[in-house]
C-alpha cells in the first residue's frame, strides 16, 4: 500500500511523502485563493468551497481565513453550517459535520495524530482518525476537537475546551478534557443567556 493509501485506514503513514506533497500543495493554492477573496466577492467563496470540500450543503458559510491541510478534500458539511474566522480543519481524514453546526473562532478540528515513542516521531510518522460533529451543534470560540471523537447531535461545546473523547447529544461540555456539564433542558427553553428571557423567536 502507498503511504497515500494508508490517509483512511488509521495505519502509521510518512505525511511528507512525495505523492502526498504534490497534491497538497496543489490543493493549498486553491485555499490561498479563498482566503485572499475581497469581502463581496460571496459567489466566488461560494464556487470555491465546492470546488475544495468533499460535501457542502446549501447556506454553509466560512469566514476567511480558513486553514485546512488538504483545503477540505475530506471535509463533508451538511446545509446551513457557519465558521467564524479561523477554522483550523486538520482534514487528514474526514470530518463529518452536520446541518446547522455553528464553530466559534479559532477552533481547531484535527484527524492527525503522532505516536508517542519518541523514535517514531523522529522519523516523522503520522496517523489518522476521522472526526464526526453531529447537527445543530455550536462548538465554542477557541475549542480544540482531537482526532477520533464524535459528537452527538445539539450539543454545546464550551470556549476553550480540549475534546478527547466522544461527547453524547443534548449536552453542554466544557473544560479540558471535555466533560458533561449538564444535558440541555427546560431552563435553556426559557432562558437564552443568563437571565434573559426568550422572547419573539417563533419557540
């Protein structure tokens, strides 16, 4: 198997591999031209971002600058998902995002993993494992999703995490590592933001 053929399978790989490297960076020229895009050029954003993702539904918008190791070539997204600025995608391997998620700045989601003996490293070795965010998920400002994890549908991952294991739906996790703080409930049916009150949202 090539190392190319090794990206999917979780397998220990050499990511500087030349094959590896040509498309690469044939796929950040592509990510250079979306980040360099002016502010009305939105059809232009949108065109590109089909061209580089795997999948992309309707309504999904990135804010520039978007850094991603192979420009979302295996990046799937569902309808209507939103990144602030500064999405890092460690797209290795798939990420799978569904419809309506909403990422805070500066998040990170990373599919590649380095070996902890010290020699492998030396040699540069590398592993993937793909990353699922289920749907209606807001992924806080700043939160770090490590490679493997999922997440289950509606759930909040707070500022500043670090998400080392799966996280179920219908939660709000915070801290590092991720914990459960609480599963999502009456009270966020009535509250919105501390003590303010939902008013004339259609709920």
């Amino acid at each position: 198997m090539t190392e190319k053929g090794k990206l999917h399978t979780g397998d220990l790989y050499l990511p500087g591999d030349e094959e590896i490297m040509a498309e690469q960076l044939a796929r950040q020229e592509k990510l250079y031209e979306y980040n360099a895009t002016r502010p009305k050029e939105q059809e232009k954003r949108q065109q590109l971002l089909k061209e580089m993702f795997a999948e992309l539904g309707e309504g999904c918008y990135i804010e520039p600058p978007l850094h991603a190791n192979w420009a979302g070539k295996f990046c799937h997204f569902g309808k209507q998902v939103y990144a602030n600025y500064n999405l890092t995608l460690v797209d290795d391997t798939h990420i799978y995002v569904g419809d309506h998620t909403m990422f805070g700045p500066n998040v990170v989601v990373a599919t590649a993993g380095h070996p902890i003996l010290p020699s492998l490293r030396e040699q540069a070795y590398q592993y993937n494992a793909s990353v699922v965010i289920g749907k209606n998920c807001w992924i806080g400002a700043g939160a770090i999703l490590l490679p493997g994890v999922k997440i289950g549908d509606h759930t909040v991952i707070g500022a500043g995490s670090v998400v080392t294991k799966d996280i179920p739906s219908g939660v709000v996790a915070v801290g590092n590592p991720c914990r459960v703080l609480r599963e999502i409930g009456p009270h966020d049916a009535e509250y919105y933001f501390k003590e303010k009150k939902i008013r004339d949202c259609g709920l």
